[in-house]
C-alpha cells in the first residue's frame, strides 16, 4: 500500500490556515472506503459544523485549526489501522 501523508499533494482545502492536500484527502478517503457524505457526516456529528455544500471547498474551510487536524487525524489513524490489517 502506498503511504500517503496529509501535507503532500498540489492543491489544498484550508481550514483557519490548515491546509489538507486534495489529493492526500481523495486517497485516503477511497482507502478508508468513506464516501464524501460520510467525511461530512462525521464532521458534523463531531464538531456540530453546518456541512451543507462540498467537503474541501465548503465544509472543511468552516472547521477551526483544531478541527481540521483532528479530522486528518481521525483519517490518518483509520489508514494505520488498515495497513496493520495487511500485516496480520
């Protein structure tokens, strides 16, 4: 499995200056097998934000410093979990 990282990719949604490589974010969410709507929801559920509109053009600049990073964080722990998957 390729490893991906959350600060490489060309562009990038901001949330109160956090940038999130679109392409990072693509990935990792087929990886993970969580559609937009799921991202969304679990932003929403999460943080109570309004998730009316696209996830990083939309929703993701919404979210405080704080949020967007534990947001990727959520992401990037779900990735781990599937590659220690592989290895099992």
């Amino acid at each position: 499995m390729k490893k991906i990282a959350a600060e490489d990719s060309a562009g990038a949604g901001v949330g109160e200056g956090v940038a999130i490589g679109t392409e990072w974010l693509d990935e990792a969410l087929r990886l993970i097998k969580w559609s937009e709507t799921t991202a969304k929801s679990w932003l929403g559920t999460k943080f109570k934000i309004d998730t009316q509109g696209d996830l990083k053009n939309d929703i993701l600049p919404r979210c405080t410093r704080e949020q967007a990073q534990e947001f990727v964080t959520e992401v990037q722990n779900r990735l781990a979990n599937i590659q220690m998957n592989l290895w099992e």
